[in-house]
C-alpha cells in the first residue's frame, strides 16, 4: 500500500510513501495536524483522495480486501443494545452466513468479556466497556485489514492498558492487519512491528522504526524494560523538533 | 413490575396539577368570589357531566370527534413522518418540498377549513382532512429535524460497514429521528384537539366542538362545560398514552 494524498481543505502530504505488510501491526504516530486520521479516513473510503496511489492488495480469491475501521469516539448506536450493535454489522455483511451471526455475537462478546452485558444499551456502560463493544464489533465482522483511529485515546490509564492487552490477544488470534493511529508514543511501541514516525505541515514520514520485542507480549512486563524504553526514547528524539517547546523549562 | 409501578406513580404525579386547579376552583365558588352562574363548581359541572349529558348524547359527540382526530391524525403523522424521513435522507426530495412546506406551514389550518369542505364536501372527510393537514406539518417539521441531527460518525460507521440503504433508513435514520417524532406527535395531538373543536364549531352537527356552541347559544353553561372538561380529559388521556408508547419505544434515552 503506498500512495501520496493530498487533499485540498487542509493536509497535503509530501513524499508519503510506505507499505504496510499482510498480518503486520503497523502504528503510524505524530503530532496533531500532521495527517494520521485524514490518512485511516482515506484509506476507509470517509474521504475523497485528490492525488497519489493507494493500492489494496486484494485478497488470494482476487476479491477486495474488506477494510473496517474502529473510531475514537465507538460510533455505537445508542438505540440498540451491545448484542445489537454487533450483530446489525454482521447482518449486513454478505460475507456473513446468517446462521453463524448469533454464535458469533456471543462469541466476541464473551473474548472482550461483555457476555452478562449484552442487553445494555451503550448509554449504560463506561468509556472502556463501548470502546470494547467497538472491538468486538470490527473483529467479529472479519475484515481483512483494520484500521484503528486512537481508539483508547479517551480512556483513562489502567483501562487503556486492559484494553491495549486485549486488543493484542485478539490480533493474534486474528492474524489480521492493522493499521493503528496514536499520539502516544508507548502505545505505538507497546502494539507494534512497525512504528511510521510523521511529522506535520506537510505530512511526511521521519522515519519507520521497527518494533524488534518478542511476541506474546506482556504489556506490564514490557514497560518496565531496557528495551521498550529505547525505543520510546528514540521516536520521543525524533518528534522533539515538532513539540516546538522552549529549550529550558 | 416495577415498570407498572413507576407508571402508577406517575400517573398520580401527573393528576397533582389539574386536580389542585380544580380544588381551587371549587372553593373560589363556595366563597362567592366566583358567579357559579358562569362558573359552576368543579364538582356540580362532572354531576352535570356523569349524570345529565349522557341523556343529552354527550357519548355520540365524544365519539364522533374521536373518530375524526384518530383517522386525521393517524393518516396526518404516517405522512409527515414518512415525507420528513425522505426530505432528511434525500436533498432532492428536500428541495422539491422545502419551499411548498415553508410557504404552507404558517397558513392557519382552521382557515383553509372553507376550502377543504369546497374540496371535500360538508361531510365527516373535510373534518379529518384539516386535522391530517394540522398534523403532518407539525410531525414532519419535527421527524425532518431528528433526521437532521444524525450525527456524523454513525454515516461513517454505516460506511465503514456497508449498511444498506433500506437498513440506513429504518435501522439508523428512524431510530435516531424516534426522539423527535415523538415530540411531534405530542404536539400533533394536542394540535388536532384544538382543530376538531374550531371545525365542529361551524360545520357539524354533531361533535364536542358542535355540543359547546350548542350550549352556549343556548345558555345551558353546565353543558358547555362538560364540553370543555371532556376536551381537557380526552387531552390528558392521548398524551399521557404517548409518554407511555415514547418510554417504551425510546427506552435507549438517557433519562432526563
């Protein structure tokens, strides 16, 4: 997948050229303004692509790769219930055979562990809980690639955690690609194979760093690490010059 | 259980109102400040109601302007919600309408009454049609605002996950609009009382519109009343039926 978007109302991207691997999680982080969401946007289909290439290998069948994506803000509808919402996707799905959509629901519900939830309506359950109603939702409707724009960026820290785990348990039992927005540096690195460093005005990549930790990964286990932090200091290196702060606080 | 329950409290919450208005009433009559010639005692005007108005036939006026605002308002909301879920959905359909909408709406419907019957004839059709025309303004202004207010990310996720079109429309677009087609409705309903009332008062024989003019060219005041008490009940009675069906079709409303 490469390509150079360029679209006229604000971000125009220069020399935005990367690929990112079939069943590799791929991070992209930067600064706000420099174009990540517009990027996840374009790749879904949310917004016209005005210049460049991008190309969706498709799959072995020569089918189109199916693309889903999981927002900030869940984007659950607040008039069905957890069970509801993930089912309606699947139902219009024609990927789907009807039969499975129930076994599947459950399915997923209980991996994100929503099972005695099933029959809230979103407005009755916590940040965190929608946000895995969300997950469970895009992985049960078994796209090809994910796309995922901060979802936990609303969340507060140990949720995040829980969920940063819970999202690396389901990827590998999925094997799926994802490409996962961020503005937080250890999350890109605590998820990722690879890390595409951006920086803004205009887009453009600073560099593409690989994520060389093994795999499972424990996310406690891995903050404490030598490694981890290296790796966290050297995207924090390379983003200090966007940060635009004085040199001494 | 406990839902029947809430609704048996609320029930009695919501007669606190009209029933602390009408101990007033009585006993401003019982001290003489009010002419129980013009305005009888609250208790006197039910007796006169329970008691002598159904000899009267009040039963054959109560139903003939509850058959008229049923059929009108049904056959006016169906329209005006389907016609605002099309205008908010489509911008073709909104461009053809919008103009004729908005030059039509502030035109008072009671007005337009001589026209209908013109139209329609002296008959039970031009009573029903003025109240639908009353009723599908208010509903399709209000379904046209709900659909308006989808918000951005649920088209987005409809995207992302390829809804159809037929689901978009009663899966996401309806349900969205729900809140305020109930507010609508609700005003609807009360609207349409108000019309059938004026409507009867000029081309009927029969009505609750009818029996108050009646009674007032007659002088019979507790007759008139009884008239207006049983708009006020039959007011009560739809609206509080359209809480319970909004609470129970709406239950995903955070609870105000």
């Amino acid at each position: 997948m490469s390509f150079d978007n360029n679209d006229k109302q604000q971000f125009a991207y220069k020399n935005l050229d990367f690929s990112v691997n079939v069943g590799e999680f791929f991070c992209i982080v930067g600064p706000s303004g420099c174009g990540k969401t517009s990027l996840l946007r374009t790749m879904v289909g949310l917004q016209p692509q005005t210049s460049g290439d991008l190309v969706v290998a498709p799959r072995e069948g020569g089918q189109t790769a199916d693309i889903g994506m999981i927002f900030q803000a869940q984007g659950l509808f607040p008039w069905m219930s957890v069970r509801r919402n993930v089912s309606f996707v699947l139902e219009n799905n024609t990927g789907i055979e009807k039969k499975t959509i129930t076994d599947t629901v459950d399915d997923f519900l209980q991996r994100v562990g929503l099972s005695d939830y099933a029959d809230y309506y979103p407005h009755q359950l916590s940040g965190g809980m929608k946000q895995r109603v969300s997950i469970a939702r895009s992985f049960a409707n078994n796209p090809d690639i994910l796309l995922m724009d901060e979802p936990f960026v609303f969340l507060d820290f140990h949720t995040r955690l829980k969920l940063q785990s819970l999202l690396l348990t389901l990827w590998r039992a999925s094997q799926k690609t994802v490409v996962f927005v961020t503005h937080d540096i250890e999350e890109a690195v605590l998820l990722a194979d690879r890390v595409m460093v951006m920086s803004a005005s205009p887009g453009t990549i600073k560099d593409i760093v690989s994520i060389n930790l093994s795999r499972p990964r424990d996310i406690f286990k891995l903050k404490a690490s030598s490694d981890f932090g290296a790796y966290v200091n050297g995207i924090m290196q390379m983003l200090k010059g966007e940060l635009d702060l004085p040199e001494s606080l | 259980m406990t839902q029947s329950k809430n609704d048996v409290r609320r029930l009695l919450i919501y007669t606190l109102s009209p029933a602390a208005m009408l101990l007033l009433w009585e006993m401003l009559v019982y001290t003489a400040i009010l002419d129980a010639r013009f305005f009888p005692a609250p208790s006197s005007i039910f007796y006169h109601l329970l008691v002598v108005s159904p000899s009267e036939g009040i039963l054959t006026d109560v139903l003939y302007s509850v058959y008229r605002i049923s059929v009108g308002y049904v056959v006016g909301c169906i329209l005006g919600v389907t016609l605002g879920i099309a205008m908010g959905l489509s911008h073709g359909v909104r461009l053809m309408f919008y103009p004729i909408i908005i030059v039509t709406y502030p035109i008072p419907k009671i007005a337009i009454l001589p026209l209908i019957m013109l139209i329609f004839g002296i008959g039970e059709l031009s009573k029903i049609v003025v109240v639908a025309i009353g009723c599908f303004f208010l509903v399709l202004i209000n379904t046209l605002h709900g659909v308006d207010s989808l918000e951005k990310i649920y088209r987005d996720v409809a995207t992302v996950y390829k809804i159809t079109k037929r689901n978009f429309i009663f899966n996401i677009a309806f349900p969205r609009a729900l809140p305020s087609i109930f507010t609508g409705l609700k005003l609807a309903i009360g609207y349409s009382l108000v019309i059938v009332v004026a409507a009867e008062f000029s081309g009927a024989d029969k009505g609750i519109g009818y029996l108050i003019w009646q009674s007032w060219e007659t002088f019979s005041i507790k007759s008139m009343y009884a008239g207006i008490f049983v708009i006020g009940l039959l007011g009560f009675l739809f609206s509080y039926s359209l809480d319970l069906l909004e609470r129970r079709m709406v239950p995903w409303l955070e609870k105000r």
